[in-house]
C-alpha cells in the first residue's frame, strides 16, 4: 500500500515537473520570437538603423555643409586649395552642389599665382560601388578660375569626373580625371589627376 502511494506521488510529481519545464520552454520560444526592443535617443524618429526617405525632409535638413583641401600637388608645380562646400540631397543616393575654391598655385623660380574658382558637383551613390568597396560614390564637378595675382591670365576650366571613398557625412576622398587637361593648357593643377580630401560635416 505505503509502495503504491510512493509510486503514486512520485509519477503526480514527475507529471508536474514535466508540465511547468513544458510551460516555460514555451514561454521562452514566444520571448525569442518577439521582435527585438529599440531603445531610440530622445527627439528620434523612426528606425534608427533605416535611413529616412529625403523627400519626406524640410528643405534646410537636406542641406549639407562642408568643405576640404582640394588639388593637392608638391614638387613643380605646387598647389593646394581650400573649398567650402554645399550640398542639397535631391535623392537618397544623389546629392549636387555648389563650392568656392581658394588655390595656391606656383612654379619652382617664378611668382606664385593666387586662384579663386567656383564649382558645381554631383555625387551619385550606386549599390553595386558601395558593395565593392565600401562606402563610395561616383562624382564629378566642373570649374572656373581666376587668377587674384595676374587678373588678365586665364585658365582651363576643369572637368573633373571620379570616384569618392567616403560617407555623406564625414570625410571623404575623392580621386578625379580633369578630362579638360591638356600640356598646352594653363591649368589650376600640376596634373590630371586631382586629389580633393574633405567632405560634409553637418
């Protein structure tokens, strides 16, 4: 008798264990299973991890601001530049602007030259670039110079057209062809390849 109650309560307590470990692995799976919790920044909005459509943004926070050292160049010629830039984001992938060019340009053993240009630039951001080599864009701007120094001395006005490693938000490298560089040319950089370092920063 005393076997049989033993026997009983044992198989009542094997029967209970089995339903709550039942229970919880339940509970635990739907846990798993919920979407993950993200905890936003205070003032933000939307997916933190999903970059918000352009077209739905004021037109002040598609503006960019930023600037940089463009056509760098040492031996004979010299040269180095600083440019402000602006941007507007037209898409998510593309944005176009305008820039100013401050750029000092001299030979070895004659007068240097002092040029102002102004600029307009596109970047375009492609998929299949980005996967490649991590974030990069196609660009490409066109120029104009004058020279503060020499005001009746005239330059080509470069074409440049290349490729930008870098976010849309910190700095960038841009490598570019001036496909208007030409040995019989004056033009504001010692080659036709066209280094700029810079980018936008807020």
């Amino acid at each position: 008798m005393n076997e049989n109650l033993i026997a009983l309560t044992t198989l009542k307590m094997k029967s209970t264990l089995l339903f709550f470990t039942i229970l919880f692995s339940g509970l635990s799976f739907h846990c798993l299973a919920q979407d993950p919790i993200v905890i936003a920044e205070e003032g933000a909005q939307g997916d933190l991890d999903v970059e918000p459509d352009v077209s739905e943004l004021t037109f002040r926070q598609r503006l960019h601001f930023g600037g940089g050292i463009s056509g760098l160049s040492f031996g004979n010629p010299t040269s180095i530049g600083l440019s402000p830039m602006l941007g507007y984001a037209a898409t998510n992938t593309t944005i176009v602007g305008v820039g100013a060019t401050y750029q000092y340009f001299a030979f070895r053993g004659q007068t240097a030259s002092n040029l102002l240009g102004q600029r307009l630039f596109v970047r375009q951001y492609v998929p299949a670039l980005s996967q490649l080599l991590g974030q990069s864009f196609l660009t490409a701007q066109v120029e104009n110079f004058s020279d503060l120094t020499n005001p009746s001395y005239s330059y080509s006005n470069p074409v440049l057209v290349g490729i930008g490693i870098g976010s849309k938000i910190g700095i960038n490298l841009n490598i570019m062809y001036d496909l208007n560089y030409s040995a019989f040319k004056s033009s504001p950089y010692g080659s036709a390849i066209v280094v700029q370092v810079g980018g936008f920063f807020f």
